[in-house]
C-alpha cells in the first residue's frame, strides 16, 4: 500500500467551485454555468481509495462495495485529489 485517502464528490465539488472562485478575477466574472457537476454514477459517493503498486482499490463507503482498478487504466491519471 502506497497511499489511503478519503473521497468525497460533494466536498470535491465545491473545493473545485471555490478554487475557481478564487482564481476569477472578479467574483461577478465567475461563470457557474461552465462547471459541471460531478458524474451522476459517483455523486453523493464516499470512498475509500487505497493506492497499491499494481492497483487502486475504490471502497463505496456507503455501500461497503470495493472496485480494483488495474494499474494499466490508471497510467498518466492523477491518482491525487
């Protein structure tokens, strides 16, 4: 195990809405309309994601259900959030 960290799409949501606020000019210059909300298959999700040589293992909080991700599909993403 190389790294653990929590998920969460509503927090994530709106550290992202607030870093684009910030880095606006203005606030009046902030355009909501262009910034999607998070896909709705993993909105509202709280996940644990264990981060391993070979693979990513995705934990739904919720539902106690795990994914693993193959290290091949996870190549050139960004595995921090």
């Amino acid at each position: 195990v190389k790294q653990v960290n929590f998920y969460d799409d509503d927090v994530r949501f709106w550290q992202n809405w607030h870093n684009r606020s910030a880095a606006a000019e203005a606030p009046t210059a902030v355009h909501t309309s262009s910034f999607s909300s998070p896909a709705p298959s993993t909105k509202g999700r709280h996940f644990l994601v264990i981060c391993c040589l070979n693979k990513a293992i995705f934990l739904d909080l919720v539902t106690m259900r795990g994914r693993d991700v193959p290290k091949q599909e996870l190549d050139n993403k960004s595995l921090h959030w």
